[in-house]
C-alpha cells in the first residue's frame, strides 16, 4: 500500500518566517562570496528583490560559480546556500 505523506497547512506566519529566513541565507551567500572572483554585476542582481533577474543570476551562479573558485576556502558552504536559494526561488516562480 503506497501512503502518501501529510503537506503541512500554510499558514500566514509560517510565509513571514520563511521570507525572513531567506533573506538571512541570501545576506550570509553574499558575504560567502565576497572574495571569490565573480562578476560584480551578477552580485547585484542577486541582490533585487526577486524577479527574473535574480533567478537567471543564481542559475548563471549555479552553471559558473565553480570555474574559478572552486579551490575557495567558502566555496561548498557558498554552493549549498546557493542550490537552496535557486530551490526557493524556484518554487516562487510555480
């Protein structure tokens, strides 16, 4: 027998949390990536408030993060922070 698992109800604090907490991952990915070479254009798009912008930034981010900081002291931790917030973003969008 195949059971489906229970979704969690929505409600309207648990949407405040989760925007707060991604600001804080946002505010902590940025500060990760300060001494990493990256394009400072891409940055500050990453740093709007959502749209497209940002999305097409974290998935460039995402493809292009590893070529010349892949040997950086924050990397993994910068590349985890970032697949969550390309998930969160993501889920925006649906």
């Amino acid at each position: 027998m195949k059971v489906t698992p229970i979704k969690p109800i929505m409600r309207s604090f648990d949407k405040d949390d989760r925007a707060d907490d991604e600001r804080k991952r946002l505010e902590l990915f940025l500060r990760l990536v300060e001494g990493m070479d990256l394009p400072p254009g891409r940055l500050e798009k990453v740093r709007t408030e959502g749209g497209a912008e940002r999305f097409h930034s974290l998935k460039w981010l995402d493809r292009n993060m590893s070529i010349r900081n892949s040997s950086h002291g924050n990397f993994r931790q910068a590349n985890n922070l970032l697949k969550m917030l390309l998930k969160s973003e993501y889920k925006k969008r649906r």
